[in-house]
C-alpha cells in the first residue's frame, strides 16, 4: 500500500509552533493549491490543505515563510474522525509533511527600528 501526497501551492498564512505534552515543537501551515483545469468562468479555483509540520522542518518554516511563498510539500494523507455528543460522526484529513522545498519565498518585511528588541 502507498500513502504519498505532493502539493505545490503557496502558503496562505505564517505557521505557528506549538509543544506537544512531551515538548516536541509543532506547527500547521494552510497550502493553497491550484486545481489543474479552469473553471466555467476560465478561472483556477484552489483547494486549501492543513499541513502538520514537525520538530526541525516545523522551526525552518515558521521562521522563513510568509503568505504568498510558494512551496512543495512530500509528505503523507492521514486521516481523523471524531464523535461529538450528538452522535454524528465527523471525518477531517490533513496532510502530514516530511519534506518542505522553498521554491520562491517571500521577503520577510523588517520591523520598524522602534520596534526592535535592544
């Protein structure tokens, strides 16, 4: 059986790291990606994908990404479900990364100097 996924797609909004309970660092990022045909109105929509980033991968992409890079995600589909008290059950896939590839990163912007740490 195989379980591969690639996405290229630009980042929609700056990954945030988290610890887990053991203190391993984590970090979500939004992928948005072009779908390979047009539309009705010859437009591309896009689909949006949760990427879970971890550890080194995780602390790289939080310090250098920012809305609108563009990158290439190899990682894995892993799926969740869950059932809340009204008994319906609730089915949420994301994309598990294992490699990140910068292919066009945006500037990060400098902070004005009164805004610097000293």
């Amino acid at each position: 059986m195989l379980n591969f996924m690639v996405l290229v797609g630009k980042v929609k909004e700056i990954p945030e790291i988290r610890l887990t309970a053991a203190g391993t660092k984590i970090a979500t990022m939004l992928l948005e990606v072009d779908r390979g045909f047009r539309n009705s109105n010859g437009e591309y929509d896009q689909d949006v994908f949760n990427v879970v980033l971890w550890r080194g991968v995780a602390e790289t992409c939080a310090d250098l990404l920012r809305p609108g890079s563009v990158v290439a995600v190899k990682g894995r589909l892993q799926a969740h479900n869950y059932e809340p008290k009204e008994g319906q059950t609730y089915y949420n896939a994301e994309i598990v990364a294992e490699k990140v590839s910068f292919i066009s990163v945006k500037p990060i912007s400098n902070p004005p100097l009164a805004e610097m740490a000293v």
